[in-house]
C-alpha cells in the first residue's frame, strides 16, 4: 500500500478526533446547563407550586460553565504539569527500565547502535535508551515531552526473540511516534481524561455524606447531575482517547516502514507479537500496562483498546493477510555486530556504521537551490588554505568541519550550518574560505581537522558527530557519498579501537572464506553508487571488473545494492581483515575505476569516494590517488601535529 498517503489519511483522522475532544466538552458543559437548569425547574414547581415562577439565580449558566472548565481545564493543567515534571526518564525508571550506558552484551549494543541508526534515518535528536530487563515479552514504548528529551524503552524479550531486522522495525515503529509529536499529545489526552475525571469527583463529594452521616439538599439535587455527567464524559474521553491512539499507532507502523524502507522488519515484529498474544505469552509483570497503553508498541486488548487488531496492523503493513509468527529466543550473533561503541552518554557517537534509512533522492532540495561555488584561481585557493590553517579553537575547527561535509548548494544544510555555528563571530569568514577550496584540496582539509579534533576529549568529538549528522540530514537526503563522510568522522573521532588479531600474511583475497569475500562484494557494491562515475551501467560493470580477480566463477553475479544494515555489517568484516588485505583491496578498486575512466583520470566523486573507503580501512592512499589531490604546506600540517583543540 502506500504509506505516504496512509499517513495523509491518518493525520486528518487525528484531527478529526480531537475536534470531536472538544465537542465533547463543549456538549458537557450543555448537558451540565441543562441538567441544573431542569433541576431548578422542577424544584421550583414543586416548592412554589401556585406563586410566580421565580428567575434563575445571576450567572446561573456562567457559574456551571465556569465549574466544569475549572474542573476539566484546570484538572488537565494541573495533570500536565505533574507529567511534565518527572519527564520521559522518570516513566521509564519507574516502569523498571535500566538505562543503557556501557552495553553488558552483544544484544545491547546491537539496540544502541540501532537507535544511532534510526535516530540519523529519522533525523531526530538520539534519545536515552532504557531496558526493560524484567520483562520476556516483545514490547516497547517512547515517553517524554519534546524529542530532545525522549527516551525509548525496550523489553528484554525483544533483545532475544527479534533478528536486528525486526529490532530495527520495533525502534524505528517508536521513532515514528516521537517524530509524530506522539508523545506530547498521549500524555495531553491523558491529563484530559483525568480532567473529566474530576467533573465525576466533584459530584460525588457534593452527594456523598459527611463524617456524620449528613447531607445537605442542594447536594442530593445537583451532586447526581454532576456524578452522570462526569461519568459520561469520562467514558465518552476514554472512547476518544483509544481512538485517537489507534490512528497514531497506524501512523507510527508508516513511519516505520518509511524509515527502515522495509515491510519485513516491522511486519516481523508484529507477527511475533501476535503469536505471544495468542499464547498468552505477552503480560508485563512490571510495567504498568493500563496505564502507559497508548506508549506501548501493543497494550491489552478491549473494547477501550487503544491499539488496532493485529492482524489489521500485519495487513496495513504487507498489503496481504499474514499468518503469527513463533518467537522463540535466538543465538546472539556476535559476529553480526560491531563491536566499536563509545561509552558515553545520551549524545554519544558509537562506532557501529549507521544506517541511513531517509530516501537518496538526486534531485534538488525541494526549498530551492543556493548558487554553486564559483570556480576560484589557484591565488585564491592558495590564500584560503593560508588563513584556514591558521584556524584554532573547537568552535572554529567545527564551523569548518561542517562546512566542508555539508551539501554545496543545499539551503536547508546551509541554515543547519548556521544553526550550529550560532555564536561564532567568524562563522561567515570561515566558510567563505571554504567555497574558494577547489574539489581536490576539500578532502585533504577534512583529514587534517579530523586529526585535530581526534585529540579533543571523548564528549567534544561526540558533539561534533552529532552535529555533523543534524547538518547532513537536514535536507531530507543522505547520499551515498553524505554516508561516507559520516562513517569517516565515527571511525576517525569515535573511541579507538584495538588493533586487529588477525595478522595473516596472505595478500590473496580469493583465499577468504566465501562468507567474507561476500562482504567484500557487498562493500564493492556501495561504493559502485559512486565510482566511477555514479552511474548505474559504468558501476556495475566497475563492480564486474573488481569482483572477478577473486571469484572463481566463470560470471560474477550481478551487484545488489546492499541496503544500511548490510552496508554496515560488510564494513566491520571487512575492516576485519588481515592488515596487509587492505590495501590490496584499495588498490583493485582503484585500478578498475582507473580502466573505466577517460584518459585514466578519476572524477572527483570516484576519487573522494576511493580515498574515504581507504581511510575506513585504514589503507595507506596509493601514489595514482593521491596524485589526484593537492599537497597541503607543510606548515599546515605541522599545525594539525602541534595544535589543540
């Protein structure tokens, strides 16, 4: 189906709802008038019976309305501010989740990294991540009043009955509610209900007697009027608020897909729940379940059920009927994960590649386009690289950094740019010095900073990535070349990672093990979006002429372009290898974009591409590449040996 407009037709029903929120209070406070007035009335005929019908009290209406807005309002205000106040750390803590700072286990760091995942596909600020340890059944929920402050929970069950697919889609589905403003408005509809709750508790307090038994007249008359139209409107507001939750959750099982680009992940997921909930398997012990219904990725069924059947959710998801699924607890797959993570906190950088689920659309930004760069003398370039290496301090090495992985011509990364450089005087120069840069002393200056920086402390270089990733998805795009960038700033300013055990001399790469050399061909694949010219047929047939020095096949299979997760686990095998594999590997993509080129002459994306490839494999740059590139002064380059950050 298309989930773009299921996501149109949901919004709109959203809306519809709460319009109908308010009609309902609106139709209380009528029904409150009414009530009172026929109450003042009947009492007046009875009591006066033949004298003149006495006029009704001054501000008779205005005094009902103004009870019941007190009340409902009031009841709600005050609610809010108590949810406000503890946030989405506080739900999670008090539901029993443990937040996840150093992960114990591979399945842990597996759901970090895919929160790092979900939150650049997204782009969304990285929430807190919690686990909800006690807890066997496949579950989760997102709390918090803003995306910056939002956590998202997750059960242990999920860790161990979900393949990283299925955990991708789990996460993503909770993405989906903050990215939707889900949050905000569950606990808001929340402190509603419990403001129509009060209109039912003031009319019981009216009724009921006192500590001596007594009550007073005009309690008995209006109290039950109260207590009725309390009740109504509290199951009225309940009725609403399961239907408001269900469109919501339509419209995060949407953003989902959109984020992961993947029925399998979230159709997966839901399947599985299904099944526990068939074998009763899916009770929380711990969390309260009730009562956070409309956070959970499925809460109870019933007729206030606030989640669509699952079986309509599975459907809506696969376009068709699809049968339960049986989760059962899977081996962990070491192998399968990253390893590199920092230990940092909730802005942290992990080193597991990230996975970029935003469509990598070629086409111009939608907002509109800025001039290219023009096209500057050798003098000007020559100047440029003067005064910017004399850059110092954190603030102007970023501004630079930003600058020069940011989209040239995209307007709403250049307004990203200006966001995180807001405070800096020099802002403006510095990027000024970067548009004269030409395309082969670009690359070289990033090198050079990310040297600099990687000297900074952990939660500095974190911050920087952070931003970097705010700047690269502002416009809606990552593209393959966006990705690279992006894994050369984690591998480059994350946490060091040990050298690797493996020391094999071998420089064969047809001796790898099949399942390795598939990685190989995985990794070839990315990278043939981008060499040697970014076109489809000419990088096939690169990939074609790679790939056939180790295949012993008489015909290489065609290239399948890996989607994130694949992209990431083809990296980390691959950075893997033995130290001397490396660079035989940089030199055969090389050689083979050097055959397809016109006169032997890379372009420039080939060329960037190639040498951030070696960079991740920390393969020195063969003499044919960097040929490609200036030679910054030597001046420049002892600053970034001497400079601090």
């Amino acid at each position: 189906m298309r989930f773009r407009d299921q996501q149109d037709e949901t919004r709109q029903a959203t809306q519809r709802l709460l319009a109908l929120f308010a009609l309902l209070l609106v139709a209380l406070v009528l029904v409150v008038n009414a009530a009172l007035l026929g109450l003042w009335w009947g009492a007046a005929a009875l009591l006066l019976r033949d004298a003149d019908f006495p006029g009704l009290p001054p501000l008779f209406f205005e005094t009902n309305t103004a009870i019941v807005l007190l009340f409902v309002l009031g009841g709600c205000w005050v609610e809010t501010a108590r949810l406000r106040s503890g946030g989405g750390a506080h739900v999670a803590e008090w539901a029993g989740g443990r937040e996840l700072l150093d992960p114990r286990d591979v399945t842990e760091r597996r759901l970090l990294n895919i929160v790092d995942e979900m939150a650049l596909a997204s782009g969304l600020p990285r929430p807190r991540v919690y686990l909800l340890e006690r807890e066997s059944a496949i579950n989760a929920f997102a709390a918090g009043w803003s995306p910056e402050e939002s956590v998202v929970a997750v059960t242990r069950g999920a860790l161990q009955r979900l393949t990283r697919d299925e955990l991708q889609g789990l996460v993503a589905h909770e993405f989906g509610h903050i990215h939707n403003g889900d949050l905000r408005l569950h606990m808001l509809l929340l402190a509603l209900v419990w403001g129509l709750s009060l209109v039912h508790g003031y009319g019981h307090r009216l009724f009921d007697a006192d500590e001596e038994g007594n009550r007073t007249f005009p309690g008995v008359l209006i109290g039950p009027v109260f207590i009725a139209a309390g009740s109504l409107g509290w199951v009225a507001g309940q009725v609403l608020q399961a239907a408001v939750s269900r469109q919501r959750e339509l419209l995060a099982d949407a953003s989902a897909v959109q984020f992961t680009r993947s029925r399998d992940g979230l159709g997966g997921t839901l399947r599985k729940i299904w099944h526990q909930v068939d074998g009763r398997e899916a009770a929380l012990l711990r969390v309260p379940s009730r009562l956070l219904a409309g956070q959970l990725m499925q809460a109870p069924a019933g007729w206030l059920s606030t989640h669509p059947p699952l079986p309509e959710r599975v459907r809506r998801v696969y376009g068709r009927a699809m049968p339960p699924l049986a989760a059962p607890a899977l081996p962990a797959d070491e192998a399968g994960e990253p390893r590199r993570l920092p230990t940092a906190l909730s802005a942290a950088a992990p080193a597991a590649p990230i996975a970029y689920a935003v469509p990598m659309s070629e086409t111009p930004d939608p907002s509109g386009t800025l001039p290219q760069p023009r096209p500057t003398s050798d003098d000007d370039e020559r100047e440029a690289i003067d005064r910017l290496g004399r850059v110092h301090g954190p603030g102007e090495l970023r501004a630079v950094l930003l600058a020069l992985i940011a989209t040239p011509g995209s307007q709403r990364e250049r307004r990203a740019w200006r966001d995180e450089t807001r405070g800096l005087s020099t802002a403006d120069a510095l990027r000024d010095e970067v548009n004269k840069l030409g395309p082969a002393a670009r690359l070289p200056w990033i090198e050079v900073l990310l040297s600099r920086i990687a000297r900074a402390p952990l939660n500095d270089r974190q911050d920087v990535v952070e931003a970097a990733r705010r700047v690269m998805a502002a416009d809606g795009q990552v593209r393959p070349i966006d990705r690279l960038h992006w894994l050369a700033l984690r591998h480059r300013l994350g946490e060091a990672r040990p050298p690797s055990p493996n020391a094999s001399a071998s420089n064969d790469l047809a001796e790898l093990p099949e399942s390795a050399l598939m990685q190989v061909a995985r990794l070839t694949a990315f990278l043939s979006r981008l060499v040697p010219d970014g076109e489809l047929e000419s990088g096939a047939a690169w990939y074609q002429a790679v790939m056939k020095r180790w295949v012993r096949d008489a015909i290489v299979p065609a290239p399948e372009l890996p989607d994130a997760d694949e992209v990431a686990h083809a990296l980390g095998v691959v950075q893997g290898l033995p130290w001397m594999l490396r660079p035989v590997l940089v030199r055969a993509w090389l050689e083979a974009a050097l055959a397809a080129s016109p006169m032997n002459r890379l372009s420039d994306g080939a060329a960037d591409a190639l040498r951030l490839a070696g960079l991740l494999l920390d393969s020195p740059l063969p003499p044919e590449l960097a040929r490609h590139y200036i030679e910054l002064p030597a001046a420049v380059l002892r600053a970034g040996v001497s400079s601090g950050t």
